[in-house]
C-alpha cells in the first residue's frame, strides 16, 4: 500500500506531466498569426531569449506545413535559436 508521501509523489508527477501535456498540445495548435503576435520588439537579452523561442516555434509550425521546410534549414534554425537563448542567458549585463 501506497504511504501519503509515494501519494503525493505519484499525484505531483502526474500533474506535472498533464501539464506539459496540455502545454505541447495548445503549442502545436498555434495560428501563425498567433506565432507573430508573440515577438517582442524589445531589445536586451529577455526579448533575445523570447524571441529565441518563438522562432522555435514558427520553425516547429513551418516542419508540420502542408510543405515543410527543409529538415536542414531547420535544424540550422533551432540550433541558432538556441545558441542566441544560451548567450542570452551568458551574457553578463542584467535582464532589463
């Protein structure tokens, strides 16, 4: 039998793991007019790493197009996405 604390373990996970379900499914389900609502015109590292993000995700919704991207372009896409997000994070000036 299962003792309160393996309890609230289990049901934690579970919640945790709906959510990040719920979160990949309104993800995927994104219009691109949506995708481009969320750039931010900002400059500085918080609007870097956002908008970082949001690529990643036109780049995701471009690959499940009725004519995807090239898997090349990308993955050259994401990986700059990232790298901007890791200097984003890296870089010594304060988050504004």
């Amino acid at each position: 039998m299962l003792s309160v604390l393996q309890f609230a373990l289990v049901v934690a996970v579970a919640a945790y793991l709906t959510t990040v379900r719920v979160a990949l499914d309104r993800r995927n389900h994104y219009s691109w007019e949506q995708l481009v609502a969320q750039h931010d015109p900002g400059a500085g590292k918080r609007a870097a790493f956002w908008n970082a993000s949001v690529l990643m995700k036109m780049v995701d919704y471009a690959c499940q197009a009725e004519q995807p991207i090239d898997a090349a372009l990308a993955e050259a896409l994401r990986t700059e996405a990232m790298r901007v997000r890791l200097a984003a994070i890296l870089a010594p000036t304060d988050w504004a």
